[in-house]
C-alpha cells in the first residue's frame, strides 16, 4: 500500500467514514458490506467500484483494513472527480474533493425532512448543498446529515443506537415497497447493515439527532468547500440507478467479499431478490446458498448436521426462538439434518425474517423441497420427505415410518416388474444358473434318450428357478429385513437372467408345445394337492430314475440338478450350442461351476436341519450362504422361507430349512419323496408354505429329472430339436407355475407387510 | 378430548403445559402434580422388566369424579399426562394410545431441533398446534 496523504478534513472524514462502516467496532476491519454500500452510493459505475477495491488491496486481501479503506475512499475521490484510477493518483491528485456518497432516494430524504422536522435547518439543508454555518449544533447535525455518507459525527455507539431508531418508517407492507422500504427497516435494526445509500441517511439523521458529542468534531470541517464536497442531494432519481445498480453490485459483492459476515451477503441479497413471491427464491439467492452449503457441507447431496446448522444460523443474530421454528418449518423431514433445498428454504427464511417478514406458520410452497421420484431411490431419503409431507405422525415409531412406506413402494414396482416379466416373459428369471446348465446339456445330450417328461421338466426347472429368482428378488428389494445374502444372491443374478428369460421366451415363441407326449401336469397351488403334483413328478422321476446319474440327483427339490463335477466342463462346452440364449447365464454358470464341489455341503445340511429346528432364523440365515452357492436351485425356496420367516413364526423358516436339508439329505432318492415326506409333515402347520413347497416340490422334480437324461454330445439335429420342445414345453409349465407362485409370494409378502406393520405397532417404544 | 396436556421433564419440572381454556387451569396444574406419584409409583414397579419391554403407555394414572389422568413415559423418563374429562365416555383406550404417540412423535420433531436445548421450555408452534389440535377435538 502506497503511502497516504491525506489532508485534516480528509483524515477526519475518512475516519468517520470508516467509523461508520465498522458497525462491529473492531476498529481494524470494517464490515464489507457497508463498505460496498457506500461505495454504491458513490454512483460509481459498477466496474470502477471493483477497480477501486482491487487497487486499494481489498480484494487482495479479502478484507477492509483502515488503510484499504482509506486508499478506497480515496479513489472514490478520485474516480468521482473524473481522474482516472490509478495508485498513484492517490498521493498525486492534490486538491481531490472529498468523495462523494449520494442519498439513495428521494422517499428516504423526504422521510429524513419529515422525521428530523425538528431539525429544520436539516429540511432546509437537504435542498441545499451548502451546509448550514458551523458552530451550530443542530445545523451541523443537519448538515451531516446532508452530508456525503454522513460521517459518524463520532463514537460507534452511535451506529449501534441510530439503526435502533427508525420509528417514520412505515415497515413493509408489500414487495414492492419493501424493495424500497427495505433500507428503512434495516436502518432500524443494528443487526442488519444498511442496504443501501438510503438506510445511510437515516441512522446518520437519527444519530445526529441523538448525538451531542461530536458535534465538536465536525466543527473543524463544518465549513467545507461547499460545491465540491458535500453531497449532491440527488433530486433525480438515485434510488432507480441505485437499484440497478444493485443486483449488478451483488455480483460484485461476491467476489470481493470473502469474510463478510453471513448478515450483511444475507441484506444484499435479498435487495437483488424479487419480490413477486416472497417467498420465491431468486437464482442469485440460490446460488448464494449453494455457496454457503457447500462451505459447510461440500457434497450438495449430503446432509447438513443440526449441530453445523445451528452454528451457522446463529451466527444471523435471530433470536433462538425464532431460528428454532425456521428450522421446524425448514426441515422437511425431521431428520435433524438439512439437505440442500432445507437448508436453502431455512437460509431464505433467516433473510425473510431479519428483513422483517413474519415467519409463516407452514413452510410457503415455493420453499418445500422437492420431493425425490420414488424410482429414484427406496431410501430413507425420499421416503422420511413423503412420510413428512403427510402430515401427520405417521402410527409407527418415526424411525420405523421409514422402512414401511419404502417398503410399500419398493413393492409395487417390484410387483409390476414381476408382473411385467411374468405376462411378457413368461420365463421367469432364473436364479440357479446351474438350471441353465442343465438345460443347456440337456440340449447337448439330445437324442434318443430324450423323453417328453424330462425336456419339459428341463424347461420347468428353469422357469421355476427363475420364478423363485423373482419372487425371491421381489422380497429383497422390499423386505429391508430379508437375509442380506439371499439379496445379493438374487441382484446379482437378476440381470442375466432377465435377459436370459427374454432370449428364452423369444426362442420359445414358435415352439409347439405338444411335440412330444404331454408333460405331467403342472403342478397346481393347492395345499392338498401337494401331494399329487409330487407323485406326478415321482412317477416322472421313476421313469428317468435308471438315467438319472447318481450324483446329479441328489439336488434339494429346488436346485436344478447339479452336473457332476467331472460334468462341469461340459456346460462350458455346449454353451455356444445354446441356441435358447442361455449362454447369456454363461457369466453365472462359471461361478456355479466351482460351487458344485460344495454339493458335497448337503451333509451341512442334515446336521444344519437337525440343529436348526426350532434355532432362530438368523442361524440359517448364516448357514445358508454357505449352502446357497452350491444350492441355487435352493435358492428360491429358501429365499422364500427366509423372507417368509421374516415375517412369520420362527417355526416357519425352521420348517423351511429342514424342508430343503431333506432334499439334499437324500442325494440319490428320488427328489420328490423327501419332498413329500416334508410337505407331509409341514402340511399341518403352514399351508402357505406348503403351496411354496409344492412348487419347489415340482421344480425338484423337474429338475432332478433333468440329469437322468444322458448327456451325449453330437447328438442328431431332430433330436436336438425334439429336446427343444420338450424344453420348451416344460418352459410354459413352468411359467405357468412361477406365476402362480409369484401371485402366492406377492400374498404372502402382503401379509408379512401387515404382520410387520402390527408387530411394530405393538412393540414398545425402545428409542425415542 | 384432552383438557390438559403435560409434558414433564425427567426431573420432574414441567416443559410445557396446557389447559383447556375453560376449566381454572390451576387444578389441573395440581392434577397433574399428583399425578407424578402414580407415574413414578408405576414406573419403579415395572421396573424389574427390562427397560425394553416396559410399555410406554401406562394408561389410567388414578380417576376422580370428573376426570380421568392418563400417563405415558418415554425411555428418557420423559413423562406425558393427559387429563381426560370423564363425561366423554366415547374416548377409548386405543384412541388415547393414538393421541400418547402423537404426543411422543412431536415432542421427537422439538428433540430433533438443533436450536431447542433440552430441559428448556418447549415453545414450539409444530407442538404447540398439534396439542391444540389434541384439545380442540373434544370441544
């Protein structure tokens, strides 16, 4: 900084200068935003205001030192007297009126003249330049108050009590007028700095008014040059430049200021601000809410705490009180943290209220934040705004109200997604990747060995797979307290399967269903008939049973029979023969490949099922990972039992578990039998479950039956094509089951919504 | 229904407390002071139960001839007591459950405020509104 010489009148004048606009009397730094406002009321152009500052250091320092601060007046002097800018001018401009701070508008002079009526000389000196003679109390008082910027006659504890007084202005009644009535009240309010040129005049008027010292000081200066020094009172409208100039300030404002206090941004803000909503926010407010987020919080998608929250709005010098129900109004969804659009609701309030708005009792529409799309997320995020927006508290425990309404909406779209693969696709998605395998080598071993029940069993299994995949997938994604692994199990796989289904139902379009012999029937959804369906699937299983390959059978009912070990690289061979586009399971198939040798795991099984009877689900929950790898054709089944048991009575899943060890439990027993024997025991306690393992039932069957078929590589196209059918065939029976199990899933799922739903309602309270 | 809604601090000093404008609000005051024994008297008799399985809901603290006192406690020994007046006999238990959560859920949202420090008063409106919304149901 260039060294300064100022004259008396000028060191005294800046002094007041800066006096004023340290409304924090730190004495060494003054307020931006003050300073910015009087420099607007220079009637500078926007971009000479911005070259002063940078050249008086402000900007590089970020902040108005006195020195800044008087090298910035300084020019203002300069720049006002028509020199050009330059640092040098500062010391080589002699003679340099002092700068010049125009009134704002003529409604605040008018205001002041009828405020100050008791200051008549101030009357008549607001339509005159030349100040009143000196040594007259009160006409100095008037002619401060005409003055430049007003020059704080003396003490800071002027400012403090002048914005206090500001009893002739009528308080905003409108937008409109309260763009302009805007100044008047933040005159009036020590915590808001004066929004413009005009607010200067009031303090100053009321602080000369009040003032009796000082009045000393100015009677040093109290005879200035007239013409030059002394402000010009603007007959012309200053307030329209003013206010243009305002939101061009703003901008200007924002990059200067990078320690202005959160207020004084706050006032110029919300003089830029349009008012035709009130509560509307502007882009510029927007943007400078942003801003201020991302200083606390640098991820606008991330949460801002109460506690940073509350730190930062206390720093608006509201009354506690008052930033208590902003933020009642402002956080939407009771999270005690506020995203981007609360936190811009919240700000936009503060700066409502310190400019004098009443707070409104509801949050005004223009601020709600909006409200994510339900497919967007399942999350707590968009579910708490909804759950908010309703009103009223929701009957479960707040936190749990959450979780119900994503898992009500979570669940239709699944529903619908389920739907729309069931009607279009009536493949379902597979979950058993080894089912794929199955058929793929059931394709690959087409020949004579090929017979009718076992192709379409060979589709059926698939299907079923798949089907449960969904069912099982469908209550992941809306059952939060289904097993994590069965989730990832089904996600994982959903994909491929889906596409898989689509290549697979669009293979199986021109397919005649009734080739060879009819299929078994299919196995239909009643309890009783559980039974039936099995033997049919036994009788098909005796047929194939001398085929069956020993270790292939020995399959949970719902796993697909598993191709031996010394089988696995077969799959991998005849995968590109597939012509069903059930190489699109080739991704997965891979990772089932190396789970077959978990087959052996069975024997888990049985020690599993022996200790897990009546033990908590969560044991099997764990146990079952294991298993699953190796037993995705399980999967289904007990993904259902799993989900089911969430909901249900623990003998339920232990029923569940028992019901798929026993299938496993009897490798080289036709599938159906232990099946059945399970159904038998299970039929009198749950009914729904035994629908489920009907089908599972079935499918074992369907796919046990699959590895009974030889696999015999090069077989003859007519034979491949036979198997085709039949595969085909089985596909539609099994689409027809799966949908007839998702509609049983989708009961059941229902059912456990409302058995959650009450069992929530019935728990005690454990948390607040 | 309420004719008096009161949220008690775990010490026993009132947060908010609120009459129907129509009775002398003094004796409900003093019923509700009363009826702080009965809360504690039942609160130290469950207790033995884990803090888990205590229920909120204590229900029918103690009735007199005109009105009935209900309690509710948070786990924070937070207490709430509602003073129900006799003659609406259409007032069921459930309902009074409902209005104890309603009552449980707001005070949750003043909890969740950075800028209510607990222990203070609470001047909530959102609270304010919904009890008046509790109160002016019976009228």
């Amino acid at each position: 900084m260039e060294g300064l010489t100022l004259s008396d009148a000028e060191q005294k004048y800046y002094s007041d200068l800066f006096s004023y606009c340290d409304i924090e009397s730190t004495k060494k730094v003054v307020v931006n935003g003050r300073v910015l406002e009087l420099f607007r009321a220079a009637q500078l152009p926007n971009d000479v205001v911005l070259q002063i500052m940078e050249l008086c250091g402000a900007t590089r320092l970020g902040y108005f030192g006195r020195s800044q601060f008087y090298i910035a007046l300084k020019l203002v002097a300069v720049a006002q007297s028509g020199f050009p800018l330059r640092v040098e001018s500062i010391n080589t401009v002699k003679d340099l009126p002092l700068p010049r701070f125009v009134a704002s508008k003529n409604e605040q002079e008018s205001r002041h003249a009828a405020s100050y009526s008791s200051d008549s000389e101030n009357q008549g000196s607001y339509s005159g330049v030349i100040p009143p003679p000196p040594g007259r109390g009160q006409v100095k008082k008037g002619s401060v108050s005409h003055d430049t910027v007003q020059p704080r006659t003396s003490a800071d504890a002027q400012e403090p009590a002048s914005p206090v007084v500001s009893p002739q202005q009528s308080p905003p009644t409108s937008p409109h007028t309260w763009r302009k009535h805007s100044r008047h009240p933040s005159g009036g309010n020590s915590e808001r700095p004066l929004a413009g040129p005009g607010p200067f005049w009031s303090p100053f008027g009321e602080a000369q008014s009040g003032s009796s010292a000082g009045d000393a000081v100015w009677s040093g200066h109290s005879p200035p040059p007239p013409q030059e020094n002394w402000v010009s009172f603007a007959d012309t409208p200053p307030t329209s430049t003013l206010l243009t100039m305002h939101p061009a300030s703003v901008q200007d404002q924002t990059t200067v200021r990078t320690v202005a206090s959160a207020t004084t941004a706050i006032e110029i803000r919300r003089q830029s601000s349009s008012y035709d909503d009130p509560w509307k926010i502007t882009d510029e407010q927007r943007q400078y809410y942003v801003n201020q987020f991302k200083t606390i919080q640098p991820d606008l998608n991330g949460f801002i705490p109460g506690s940073a929250a509350k730190e930062f709005f206390t720093k608006s010098k509201l009354p506690i009180l008052e930033l208590s129900h902003i933020w009642e109004l402002s956080d939407f969804d009771k999270d005690g943290a506020l995203t981007l659009d609360e936190f811009c609701a919240a700000f936009h309030l503060v700066v409502a209220r310190k400019n004098g708005y009443d707070l409104p009792e509801k949050l005004p529409e223009s601020l709600m934040p909006k409200l994510i799309d339900l497919e967007d997320s399942a999350d707590v995020g968009d579910q708490p705004g909804e759950v908010g927006y309703s009103g009223s508290p929701a009957e479960a425990p707040p936190s749990k109200s959450p979780s119900m309404p994503s898992l009500n909406q979570t669940w239709p779209e699944l529903n619908q997604s389920s739907e729309d693969t069931a009607i279009v696709h009536p493949v379902p998605i597979r979950m058993t990747p080894s089912k794929i395998h199955m058929q793929e080598m059931e394709l690959k071993r087409t020949g004579s060995d090929h017979t009718n029940p076992t192709s379409p069993l060979l589709v059926k299994p698939s299907d079923l797979s798949e089907e449960n995949k969904i069912n099982s997938s469908v209550k992941f994604a809306s059952g939060n307290t289904v097993d994590g692994y069965s989730s990832s199990d089904s996600f994982t796989s959903d994909p491929e399967q889906i596409g898989s289904n689509v290549t697979r139902q669009r293979s199986h379009s021109g397919t005649s269903p009734d080739n060879t012999a009819p299929p078994p029937p299919p196995p239909r959804p009643q309890p009783s008939h559980s039974r039936s369906s099995s033997l049919d699937m036994n009788r098909t299983f005796t047929v194939t049973t001398g085929q069956q390959q020993a270790g292939v059978v020995a399959h949970p009912p719902a796993v697909p029979p598993r191709p031996q070990p010394s089988q696995a690289p077969g799959p991998a061979v005849h995968r590109p023969v597939d012509a069903d586009g059930l190489i699109t399971h080739t991704s997965t198939s891979p990772q089932q490949i190396p789970e077959q040798p978990n087959f052996a795991d069975f024997s888990q099984f049985e020690v599993f099922a022996a200790s897990n009877v009546n033990e908590e689900q969560d044991d099997e929950a764990e146990k079952h990972p294991e298993v699953l790898p190796a037993e995705k054709a399980s999967d289904p089944a007990n993904s259902l039992r799993v989900a089911k048991a969430d909901s249900k009575t623990e003998e339920k899943t232990a029923a569940g578990a028992p019901t798929n060890v026993s299938k496993g439990t009897a490798p080289l027993a036709p599938p159906p039998k232990p099946v059945r024997r399970r159904l038998k025991s299970e039929d009198e306690l749950r009914p729904e479950v035994d629908e489920h393992t009907q089908k599972t039932g079935v499918l074992a069957a369907v796919l046990a039956s699959q590895p009974s078929i030889p696999r015999s590589v090069g077989k003859d196209k007519k034979a491949i094509q036979a198997s085709i059918r039949r595969n085909k065939e089985t596909n539609t029976v099994l689409a027809r089951l799966n949908s007839e199990l998702q509609q049983q899933l989708k009961d059941v799922l229902e059912e456990r919504i409302s058995l959650e739903v009450q069992l929530e309602q019935l728990r005690p309270f454990s948390h607040l | 229904m309420a004719v008096c809604i009161a949220v008690i601090a775990k010490e026993n000093y009132p947060l908010y407390i609120r009459s129907a404008p129509t009775e002398n609000e003094l004796k409900f005051h003093h019923m509700v002071h009363t009826s702080l024994d009965v809360v504690d008297e039942k609160i130290s008799a469950m207790g033995k139960a884990l803090l888990d399985q205590r229920e909120l809901y204590l229900g029918l603290l103690y009735p007199t001839e005109d009105y009935k006192v209900y309690g509710y406690v948070t786990n924070s020994k937070v207490k709430f007591v509602m003073v129900v007046d006799s003659s609406n006999t259409a007032l069921r238990d459930n309902e009074i459950r409902s209005m104890f959560r309603k009552l449980h859920n707001s005070y949750t949202d003043v909890m969740c405020n950075p800028f209510y420090n607990p222990g203070d008063r609470i001047q909530s409106r959102a609270f304010d509104n919904m009890v008046t919304s509790m109160m002016i149901q019976v009228c």
